[in-house]
C-alpha cells in the first residue's frame, strides 16, 4: 500500500513539474528568441570568460561585465550597424524597382541579346527565351528558399519597443549566464532525467555542434559575405552592402554556395560590356570568396560535427523557416541531438541484448 501512495506521489511530482514547466515556457515564449541567443552567446564566448575570470579570481562580476562588454562591441555593435546599412539599401533597391529604374527583365534581355547566337538557340530550346518563363525555371529548380532567407534577415519587427526590450533582455541574460554558468551548467545536467552518461554525451554533442555551426557556418558565411560586398562596391556595383548579405545567406548553401549569386552578376557584367568588372568579380568569387570557405572552416570548426551536409542544409532551411535566423544553429543542433540520441538508444538496446545472451548462456553452462 505504501509502495503504491509513493508512486502516486511521484507521479503527481511529475505531473506538476511537467506543468510548471509548460506554464513558464508560456510566459517566457515571447522572449525565447533573445534568451535562446543569451545562451548561444554564453556558451560560444565561455573560454573568454575563463580567461578573464583567471585574471579577476574574486570578481565574478567585473569578469562577466568585460566579456559582455567585448560583445557587445565586437559582435552586437557592428550587426546593428551593417543592419541599418544593408536595410538602407534594401529600400533603395526596391523603390528603385517599384519606379521602374530597375527592370531585371530588361537586364536579362540584355544578357540573352549578348551571348552568341548558338548559346542564344540553346537556351531559346531550353526555354530560357524570356526572362518570365526563366524565373519559373530557377524557382522550381532551387526553390525560394534564399529568397525566403533573405527576407527574414531583412525584416524588421513592427514593434520598436518589443525589439529594444527583447534586446535588452538579452544582455541581462546573457551576464548571468556568463557569471554563473559553470554553475548553471552542472545543475542543469543532474535536473535531466536521463543517465549520467548519456545527459554528458548529449551535452557535449550540443556544445560541439552548436559552436561548429557558429564558426563555421555564420562566420565563414560573414566573411564570404563581406569579400562579395567589397568585389561588387570596387567594380561599382549598387547596393554592394545588400549583395553582400545575400551572399552571405547563399554560403549555407552546401556545394553551390556564394556562387549562385556571383556568377550571375558576372554573366551579366560581361554581358553588358562591362569586361574588366566582370572579369574581377570572376576571379575574386573563384579564388578568394570561394576559397575562404576551404581555408577557414579547418582553422574555425577542427573537427567534423558528424552530420551529413544534406542532413546540414534541410535543418538549415527548415529551422530558418520555423524560427527565423536562429533557425540557422536551431536545426542543425536539434538533427545532431536526434542522432545521437538515436545511437544511444541502438547502443543500449544491443548492450542490452548481448547482456541477456551472457546471462542465458552461462544458465545453459550450469544446468549442464
């Protein structure tokens, strides 16, 4: 009888637990952006905090407040900045569109009136004729899925006090976090109702996933992006800022990458005459944007996440749709926890197995 009112009661704790739980990720739902990025932060910029908690050993404060300080000017200061800049030319860009001073079916006119006339029959059998009939080409071979990328990056919540709220609160989180994180941590770990050894191999696979696809997915993708930006404003291109973000955006892109965005505008640059930019762009999308990806992603990431680069792009994709540009490190954390989790469960399911085989081997060897 006692054995069965303790279950209850622990179900009940369980119940409850589950449902305040649920109540706090309600309350909390509307600041889950800005404090899933206060973790993110927390845990890329911890070996900084170390080391500055080395050198301040009894001020845990002073130690949190300089690496707070340190982002905020190497990382959340310089984004506000490019934001406003590329959002400025974004809606240059687009007036200039709605006016007409910029017509991409005159453009791709051009392009088709240039190239010679086997390449023009070519392309004419392809149905490449038309700038109309070749949208609906590239959209469905690719999809709008950078376009979709590119809005979201570009888009602006309607409430300003929301942002600056939802920002702020960032940033007192992330202090917290950054002081007591190494307490935080561990505790967090023991509260898991999962074995020790697997709530450790989880978390180290998180924290190892979730810093790769930082460094080697958003910061590889802010530097190609940024040696678009500077190719495209020296051979005069407008809004170079904007085409740089966007090709940004195209590097999550596995094997095409920043190129799907190059190579076009330099089709178009030699095109329309304009050789010697044409020809800069070219060589600078080959051998330096392309190449930043092989040089650096070694250097940034060490180790492979594991994680096949389709597994990489649909996460991506689909974790960008569902939540926005955290979706960029949301999907592939969240496909690297259910492999793992599904090897832990073979794992323990063969374990399990093989341990029953022993057992019932060595009952056969002593009934004999």
């Amino acid at each position: 009888m006692a054995l069965s009112a303790r279950r209850i009661e622990n179900g009940g704790l369980v119940l409850f637990v589950g449902l305040v739980t649920l109540f706090l990720g309600a309350i909390v739902s509307s600041y889950a952006v800005a404090l899933l990025w206060s973790v993110l932060a927390a845990i890329l910029f911890q070996p900084l905090q170390h080391r500055l908690r080395a050198r301040f050993p009894n001020r845990a404060n002073t130690a949190a407040l300089l690496t707070l300080l340190i982002i905020t000017v190497a990382v959340v200061l310089p984004t506000i900045i490019i934001g406003t800049m590329v959002i400025d030319q974004a809606s240059g860009v687009y007036a200039k569109v709605r006016s007409g001073q910029i017509n991409f079916a005159a453009y791709f006119q051009q392009v088709h009136d240039a190239l010679p006339l086997k390449l023009q029959q070519l392309a004419d059998k392809a149905g490449l004729d038309s700038f109309e009939r070749t949208q609906a080409q590239v959209s469905n071979a690719i999809g709008s899925r950078v376009s979709m990328i590119a809005s979201r990056a570009l888009s602006i919540g309607a409430d300003a006090l929301a942002a600056v709220v939802a920002f702020g609160v960032g940033l007192y989180a992330t202090f917290f976090l950054l002081r007591d994180g190494d307490r935080l941590g561990p505790a967090v770990c023991r509260s898991i109702p999962l074995e020790r050894g697997v709530t450790e191999r989880l978390v180290d696979r998180f924290v190892s996933v979730m810093r790769a696809t930082i460094k080697g997915s958003v910061i590889v993708g802010l530097v190609q992006g940024a040696l678009g930006a500077i190719t495209f404003w020296l051979v005069g291109l407008p809004a170079a800022m904007l085409w740089g973000l966007l090709m940004a955006i195209a590097s999550l892109l596995p094997a095409i990458g920043p190129a799907i965005i190059w190579i076009p505008v330099a089709i178009y640059l030699l095109a329309t005459s304009a050789l010697w930019q044409g020809v800069v762009v070219i060589v600078s999308g080959a051998l330096v944007i392309g190449s930043a990806d092989n040089i650096l992603r070694p250097i940034l990431v060490g180790r492979d996440t594991g994680i096949p680069d389709w597994v990489v792009l649909v996460t991506t994709l689909g974790g960008i749709e569902l939540l926005g540009l955290s979706g960029i490190v949301v999907g592939p954390v969240v496909a690297a926890l259910f492999i793992t989790a599904w090897q832990i469960l073979t794992e323990q399911r063969e374990h399990g197995a093989a341990t029953r085989d022993d057992d019932r081997f060595a009952g056969d060897a002593v009934a004999g």
